[in-house]
C-alpha cells in the first residue's frame, strides 16, 4: 500500500496554498496531477511521511514568529510616533514576495482582525503543538513563547474569535496604549 502524506502550509485564504509532501515517491508522483488542481505550489520533503507535518510546523511557526514581531514592531512605532503608513511601507518592503505576511502586516497596522481566515483560538492551539514538538527535540521554541503568551492574553479577554493576529494588541496593552 502505498501512502501519501500531505499537509496544507499556508491559508488558502490568502491566495497561496503551499503544500509539503511525504511518502512514497510513485504514490506522490501518482496523485501530483489531482494536487496541483488545488495547490500552487508542492514541495517533496522526504519518503518519511512525518515529514510533511514537521514541514507544516516550521513554517506555521514561522508565520507565528513574524506575527508577533510584527506587533512588537508597530507598538514601538506607534509609541515613537513614527507615521503608521511610512512603517506599514517599510514593512512590506522588508517582505518583498510574501504576500501572505504582507497581508497580516496590513491587518497589524490597521488594527483590522474581524475577518478571520484564521482564528486566534487555533493559534493558540498550534502554539501549544509548537511548544510541545520542539521541545521533544530539546529544541527551545523561544521565537513564539511571547507570542503564545499573547494568545493566552487575548483568548482571556475574548479575543479568540478574531484572526490570530489579534495576538498583537496584548504587545500595545502591555506598552499602555
């Protein structure tokens, strides 16, 4: 029996859908004409089939890492009263070619998180998934402790239906403004 392991990497909300591959070469190379009709991009990372969950992992966590920088960012900004725009520029020039953080860098600057294509309690649940799969490792997840701390924040003051980007508004609480 051949298997086939594969994980979505990024919200097909934001108009990239990428997706990690695992498993068995012919199976994959098989089923590569029906996944390319949903995906834009695919990428083998290996024959384990585990390997597209950890791939999952890393990018997810990536995307979380930048989130709350993000928010950091912007309310250092704002509490130097740099121009929200001039920074939401820079920002986006800093991310030429990710659209996907792009988007979440307009969200974070205008304070806009009511449309969810992705809610702040799953962030927090992939946070814990995070913690838990790079600690098995010995791995210190420290990129996203401050951002899983934001989350739990955020989920307390009922913020867990809102896009997990919200995660950035408990960095403006905790800087007074």
């Amino acid at each position: 029996m051949n298997f086939l392991s594969q994980r979505l990497c990024i919200v097909a909300k934001l108009r990239f859908v990428g997706i990690a591959l695992a498993g068995d070469s012919l199976a994959i190379q098989q089923a590569l004409p029906v996944i390319e009709t949903y995906s834009i991009r695919q990428v083998l990372v290996g024959e384990t089939a585990s390997a597209a969950s950890a791939m999952k992992i890393c990018v997810n966590y990536m995307t979380m890492a930048q989130l709350a920088m993000l928010g950091e960012v912007f309310t250092f900004a704002e509490k130097m009263q740099l121009d929200n725009s001039l920074v939401l520029n820079i920002v986006e020039l800093f991310f030429s070619g990710n659209e996907a953080i792009k988007e979440y860098a307009g969200k974070i600057a205008k304070r806009n998180f009511d449309t969810a294509g992705f809610e702040l309690a799953a962030g927090l649940k992939d946070a814990c998934i995070f913690e838990k799969a790079f600690n098995s490792c010995d791995v210190i997840p420290s990129a996203i402790l401050g951002a899983k701390h934001n989350l739990v924040t955020a989920q307390h003051i009922g913020l867990g239906k809102k896009d997990w980007s919200a995660l950035t508004e408990i960095s403006r609480m905790m800087a007074g403004l």
